[in-house]
C-alpha cells in the first residue's frame, strides 16, 4: 500500500514528535508536515525519497533540525520551512566532491526561523529561481555570506 502513496499529509499531527521511515513510500511526491507543534526530528529515511518534490513544514515550531540525509532530496524542487522557530540550522552541503542532491531545488521559502542561523551559499543550490527570507533575525546578520 505505502509502495504507490504519491502524498503523505500529516499536518495537524500535534502528537507527532519523529516522522515516520519513510522507505517504506519510495515514490511520494508531496510531503507536507505542516503544524506538527511537537515535531522534534525528520527520520534520516527522508533520503529515499527520490521522487520527492514538494516538502512543507509549517508551523512546526519544536523542530530543531533538519536531517543531514536531506540533501539526497535529488528531485526536490519546493522547500518551505515557515515558523520553525527552534530550527538551528540547515545541514552542511557534503563535500565538492560528491553529489549535491538539492541540484533541482528552485524554490526556498525560510519564514518566522527565529533561530536560523546557518543556511548553505546560494550558489550551492543549483537550479534556485526564488529565494524567499524574512523573519529569521539570527539569520539577518549572516545574510552577506550566502551570496559569497
């Protein structure tokens, strides 16, 4: 059943505090997470979602951070990360080296982070069109060094 799940919508999930392994639902597309308040930790297993696109997470204010395994995300294309007020930091990219899974991601939305304080160069993304920042006061006085 999970095998052919398209989209997983566990917004309003208030007693959710870890997501889910997601290997289980290869081919999800849409993954929204909106107004999960207890929210601690996204499941590593989010990097096997190779068809992903969309992923949202609104309001999910006890998220602290994102997990490393996101940049396996290779055909994200919208990230929106709005109210996420104990949310840290956004994981390094890995290394020149290697692949940057994020390379199709065009759409960034980082709104009301409150404790953001890290977010990789723009130039990591790839293929971004539209970055959208406000709200994110740690994050303000840092801003010079995404464009570096």
């Amino acid at each position: 059943v999970f095998g052919r799940l398209k989209v997983l919508d566990l917004s309003c999930c208030h007693c959710l505090n870890a997501t889910p392994d997601f290997a289980m639902a290869p081919n999800l597309v849409k993954l929204i997470l909106d107004e999960c308040s207890n929210l601690k930790e996204v499941d590593d297993s989010i990097g096997f979602l190779k068809k992903l696109v969309f992923l949202s997470m609104r309001e999910c204010v006890s998220l602290e951070k994102l997990p490393n395994k996101i940049h396996e995300l290779s055909s994200l294309v919208v990230l929106i990360l709005e109210g996420c007020i104990r949310l840290v930091a956004f994981p390094q990219f890995p290394p020149r080296s290697s692949t940057n899974g994020l390379s199709n991601l065009k759409e960034l939305i980082l709104r009301d982070c409150e404790s953001l304080e890290f977010i990789p160069q723009v130039h990591e993304f790839q293929s971004l069109r539209s970055l959208y920042i406000d709200g994110c006061q740690s994050l303000d006085h840092r801003r010079k060094h995404l464009f570096e």
